[in-house]
C-alpha cells in the first residue's frame, strides 16, 4: 500500500491534484471538485489532530478494521458515505484551497513524529495508518474526477 511518507506517491498525488480545476467534472457522485478539495482539508485536519471529532466505536474501530482500511487491497467503494465530520470546510477560493490541501501533503515530508488525531470511525490509527489512509482517499476521489 502506497503511503504518503514515500516521496514519490506524495509526488504523484500533488501532480494529480495540481490537475484540478474548478470545471473538472466526476464520473461518479455527488461531489463538485471545489466540494471534494474542501473534503480533503477537512481530512488532513482531522487527520493532523487540528480538529478534535468523537470516536465511534463499532467493527471500522478494531484492529481488523482498521486494517481493512489502511492496508487491504481492496478499491474505496464509489459513492461510499461520507461521515459529516468530513463535510466541515465549505469551498472557498478554488485556488487557495487546493493550495491548503498541497501544504497539508508537505507536512508528510516532516515524518512521523508529528501530532496525530483520532478517526471518527477508525479510532487511533498510526502515523503510518494515517498515510496510507490518506493516500487511498486521496486517490478515490482524485480517479473521481479524472486526474
């Protein structure tokens, strides 16, 4: 599973998310672009600890669950639901928003010593769990639109 500390999958990421513009259109969903790079800032400050959400306990929040998620080789499903928490930031300046998301994908370079938060539905993972979690969001929704 590709992580986010790895240089090269960073890269990637940033290039597919430097391709986003405000027309870019989805093949799948409900989400505009200027919704889904929003939906990426309020991932990355959940994941980052900036923002505290309630932990719900249930099978996601195991430690098989969390495997599932962070490692398991299985695609996202299209149209999954997306828990509330991460429908947060409401889009603003196209541009300076996906610049956000871009400054947020730096912080990776920084490591794993860092403060990490709590997943609404997968608990405490790891930093490496939270690389590898966000870099499968990341890719779902950048193949959503496209890029």
């Amino acid at each position: 599973m590709k992580s986010l500390f790895d240089n090269t999958a960073r890269q990637e990421i940033r290039e597919r998310l430097q391709k986003l513009t405000p027309d870019s259109s989805a093949q799948w969903g409900k989400f505009t672009c200027a919704r889904v790079v929003a939906h990426f800032i309020d991932s990355m400050e959940i994941g980052f600890g900036e923002r505290q959400v309630v932990e719900n306990r249930g099978f996601l929040n195991s430690a098989f669950g969390r495997w599932l998620v962070t490692v398991a080789p299985m695609p996202v499903p299209k149209s999954a639901p997306t828990a509330p928490e991460y429908l947060v930031t409401q889009p603003g300046e196209f541009e300076r928003d996906k610049q956000r998301v871009l400054d947020y994908l730096d912080r990776f370079a920084k490591g794993r010593e860092q403060k990490w938060g709590v997943h609404p539905a997968f608990g405490n993972l790891s930093p490496e769990q939270w690389s590898r979690l966000h870099y499968r969001h990341f890719n779902h929704h950048l193949t959503q639109f496209g890029c």
